[in-house]
C-alpha cells in the first residue's frame, strides 16, 4: 500500500515538473503590438497588423506594409517569402509589383533581387488566406512575412482570429 502511494507521489511530480516544463514563459510565442527592431536599414510604417475576427466564408484579406530606406545608399533585396502557405507577399516598387511569394518547401520561392534607392519607399502587399487550412484553420492565427536583404532581414507579423 505504502508503494503504491509512493508511485503515485512520484508520478504526480512528474507529471507536474513536465506540465510545467512544456507550458509557455511569460512574452514566449506571443506577438505584440510593439514595432520589432529591424535589422536591416528598411524602417516599416508599421511590422504588425491585427485583422481582427475574419471568416473563411469571406475569402482572402490582404494589408500593405510600407518601407522606407532611411539611409544614403542602396539596400539590395535578396528574399522574400512566408512562415506559412495560407500567406503570400509581393514587393510593389512603383508601378511594379512582383509575383507571389510563399512559404520555402511549398513550391518554389525563387531570390526576390531588387535595388531600393536611398530615400526611396516600396511596400509589401501581405495576403492571407483563412480557408487554406480547411475547417482545423480556425482560431488565432499568427504568421510572418520576411524580407531578406544584403543589410539583415526585416519581420513583418500579422494575427487574425479565423472563424468558419
């Protein structure tokens, strides 16, 4: 008798130390309102957008994020692609806007090579496509879109919370 409530003391602490081990610390995973610093010379009109409640029923949802290069010389854009394949993102510089570009292993996500001049902006165009996932896609959905340059690399987050 005396074993067995030792097991289960024993099991329960385990148990316990896991749980506690496995769930999230304070800030972890969660995204804020708060501009992320940028490591490239691009600064952003804004690096988070919040879409609010959508519903799959309704279709895809895009926002622009405006970038502006601050500085005196040329950043040369690399890549430029997405943390998920319900997400996509075009570079519109001027007139020009690129092609879509996802998630790296869903298809090809080809270099994305452009030149912003000093002073000059040019915007990201974010999609987001809340039936991609099929009826497990609702809830809180958080993704990234990232623009690597030769200068660093610039996040731009959004969140949404899907419903059918």
């Amino acid at each position: 008798m005396k074993n067995s409530i030792l097991v289960a003391v024993i099991l329960v602490i385990i148990l316990g130390s896991l749980v506690w081990l496995a769930a999230p610390k304070s800030g972890e995973g969660e995204l804020d309102n708060e501009p992320v610093t940028s490591t490239t010379s691009l600064s952003a009109d804004k690096t988070f957008y919040d879409f609010g409640t959508i519903s799959m029923k309704d279709g895809k949802v895009s926002t622009v994020f405006v970038l502006t290069n601050g500085t005196d010389s040329p950043v040369n854009t690399t890549k430029l692609y997405t943390s998920c394949m319900c997400t996509t993102a075009q570079f519109k510089q001027g007139e020009q806007t690129s092609d879509e570009f996802g998630m790296p292993g869903h298809g090809s996500v080809p270099p994305m090579v452009r030149t912003i001049a000093a002073g000059e902006t040019v915007e990201i165009v974010a999609t987001f496509d809340p039936a991609a996932h099929g009826p497990a896609g609702v809830g809180v959905i958080e993704r990234v879109i990232r623009l690597e340059t030769d200068k660093g690399v610039t996040e731009l987050n959004f969140r949404t919370n899907v419903i059918p």
